[in-house]
C-alpha cells in the first residue's frame, strides 16, 4: 500500500461512517485504514471489530486505556509505520468531517516532494467549506497566534486531515506529546525543531480543502480555545531555540 491512515476513535459507534471506509478501500487499492480505539467506553471496539473483518485493507489497533486523541494518533502513526511501511501515513477524523476524497489530491502534493500535507479550511468561493461562525473567527485567532509563535505562515494547524512522509514520522511521534488539544501545533514545533526552520518552510504544504463542514458529536468544545494560550506556552517554553536542533536542520536539511 501506498497511504495508510490512522483514524483515532473514542466512543465513535453510533456516528463512524462505516460503508465509507469499506467503499473507499474497495475503489482505491494503494489506500488502507487503521482504526486506533482510545478505551472507548461504549461498544466503539465491536464495531471496529466488525468493522475491520471486513476489508484485508482494513486494520485495528486497541488502545487501553483512554490516553485522549493525541495519545492515540501518537500510538497510531507509530504502530502504522513501523508494522505496515506504506510511503505515506496520515491522520483523520473519524466523523469524516474531511471527506475522503481529499486523500488522493493531498498525496499527489507529497508526491511532489512535501514532508507534511495539512489540511486547510479555507472558506472561499467555489469550496464547500462550511464552519460554524463562532469556531471559525477562534480559530482564525488562534491559528494567528500559532503562526506568530512558530515563525512559520501556517493559515490552519487544527484540521484534523494530515499527511505525513514515513520517513518523518519516527522523528515526530516518538516522544508523547505535553499538550492536550494542541499537539498538532507541536507536530509544526518539533518539525522546525528537528530540520531547521529553511525545511520548516519548505518540507510543508498547506493544502486548500475543496470540502469540509463541522460535524456533531465533536470531543472538542468551543471553551477548550480558551484553555490555548497556557497549552501555547508550554510549547513554546518547550520547543524554543535549539542550537543542537538547528545544527541538525541545517547538516539533513535537502527536502526529502
């Protein structure tokens, strides 16, 4: 296979778009999924069970107990990538908030040679971008700050689609993740950390979703953007200049 995605589930039974998945293997045989259970409470684990009988594409890993979405796309990316070796491993939100036909447009992107393709959320004409107003002008003000924080001009660091080239992974995922909520924006940090900032800029392409819209259910409430500017700091404390990190950018930095 060609891309692996993880797809980090947590009391996921009653609104995980089964038939998706097994239609979108069924179409695409260079793609395969892999369902991490985080400890859902529910009967999430049977479905996924089930689930995952029912393609050879299909895969599942059950995570105990609970360790919160980072733990478990951490454990995901990890477990895909190291038992499966596919060119590329992604996350994705289980609700299918990112529809998956934006899979294949974001491959060809690091097919041109990105280490990372993010997911953008870009409400704009001609695009089925549809956000809730409220979560839209957040985190407009959050991804600002982010960017400033990061030195880097990233527009969106919370879309939940994400793509990654293997051979970053192990670098990226390793080490558990000290925030939350926010562990995509310390993705972007230790990236810049462990390549310097010229791969930073370079090694990453934002892609410009044609579709997305806010689905219910979501673990994630508009009140955890007021919990940022604290997870924000501790990634900054954490992930701020390293000379040793730059003198390693700098000596592998040709984009892959």
């Amino acid at each position: 296979m060609k891309t692996l995605l993880v797809v980090p589930c947590y009391n996921e039974s009653k609104r995980l778009p089964q038939q998706a998945f097994v239609d979108y293997v069924e179409h695409h045989p260079d793609v395969a999924f892999l369902f991490a259970n985080d400890g859902s409470r529910d009967n999430t684990l049977q479905v996924l069970q089930e689930l995952t009988a029912r393609h050879e594409r299909l895969f599942l890993l059950d995570i105990q107990p609970n360790g919160g979405k980072a733990e478990a796309v951490r454990k995901g990316m990890l477990h895909a990538a190291s038992q499966y070796h596919p060119e590329y491993v992604a996350f994705w939100d289980a609700d299918l908030a990112t529809p998956l036909d934006e899979i294949e447009p974001m491959v060809q992107w690091a097919d041109k040679g990105y280490d990372i393709v993010m997911g953008l959320r870009l409400m704009r004409l001609g695009a089925k971008v549809r956000r809730k107003t409220m979560r839209h002008y957040l985190g407009r003000c959050f991804a600002t700050t982010a960017s400033m924080m990061l030195h880097l001009p990233v527009y969106d660091t919370q879309c939940g689609a994400k793509l990654f080239r293997t051979s970053v992974v192990n670098d990226l995922f390793s080490e558990p993740f000290i925030t939350r909520w926010l562990f995509d924006v310390e993705l972007l940090a230790r990236y810049k950390q462990c390549f310097g900032i010229d791969r930073a800029v370079e090694g990453i392409y934002e892609f410009p979703l044609f579709q997305w819209q806010d689905v219910d259910g979501s673990q994630l409430k508009s009140r955890d953007f007021f919990k940022a500017p604290a997870e924000l700091l501790k990634i900054h404390r954490k992930y701020k200049g390293s000379k040793v990190a730059a003198e390693k950018g700098n000596s592998g930095g040709a984009r892959l």
